[in-house]
C-alpha cells in the first residue's frame, strides 16, 4: 500500500497542470485554428 501511495501520480499530475497551463498561455497568445484564421482572413481579401 505504502508504495502505492508513493507513485508518481502526483508528479505527473502536477506536469499534466504544467502543460495544460502552457497551452492555455500559448492558446490565449495563438488560436487554436490558425489554419481557419488564415482562410477567414484570406476570404475577404479575395473578394476585394
């Protein structure tokens, strides 16, 4: 039991919170879709 309680759940959940708040930093500074922002913006210039 002792060294169950010992596994290294804890640390890789506290690397899963490090990579998750690195995304949401990198998805708040990039889109999600920049494939679709770059089409979205492309339409329009096409038109004019």
């Amino acid at each position: 039991m002792p060294k169950k309680k010992f596994s290294p759940s804890g640390g890789a959940r506290e690397e899963k919170r490090r990579f998750r708040w690195l995304l949401y930093q990198k998805s708040k500074a990039y889109p999600s879709r920049p494939i679709s922002n770059k089409k979205d913006m492309l339409k329009p210039i096409r038109r004019s």
